[in-house]
C-alpha cells in the first residue's frame, strides 16, 4: 500500500468514527466526553486532510489552495481503480 492509500484510509477510519460519535451525540447531546471525542478527531481529519491535500490532491474543494495550482483535476477517478 502506497504512502497516499494509508492516509486515505486513515482518514477514512477518522471520518466513520467522527459519524459514528455525531449520531451518538444526537440522542446524548450533553455528554462532555463524546463532545472532547468529536473535537479531538475533528482536529485531527482537519490536519491530515490538509496535509493529504498539500502532498497528493484535495480531498475537496476547500483543500485545493488555488493560490498557488489548481488541483482540482488531479484526484484520480473512482473508475480509475482507486476504490478498491
């Protein structure tokens, strides 16, 4: 596995637990330690989804840096074979 397929998938793990952690925040909205688990992995998706996108292409939109090179179209496509 390459160097930008582990930080996907790292990110990936980070994205499912910050889902999960936001339906459990749902029916248990005062719950202080799910809230410093959210924002604890938030920081972190912000941080490698940053970096992601500075070393490979943007993740979305917000992470393309225009300033500098637009790298929108550089992210391969799913039927690219980078899904699987």
């Amino acid at each position: 596995m390459n160097e930008s397929a582990k930080m996907l998938r790292e990110i990936s793990i980070i994205d499912f637990t910050l889902v999960d952690l936001m339906l459990y925040l749902d029916t248990h909205p005062h719950d202080r330690n799910a809230m410093e688990y959210f924002n604890h992995y938030s920081r972190i998706k912000k941080q490698l989804s940053t970096e992601f996108s500075q070393r490979f292409y943007p993740l979305t939109k917000d992470y393309s840096d225009c300033d500098k090179e637009w790298k929108w179209g550089n992210a391969p496509l799913p039927w690219e074979g980078v899904c699987s």
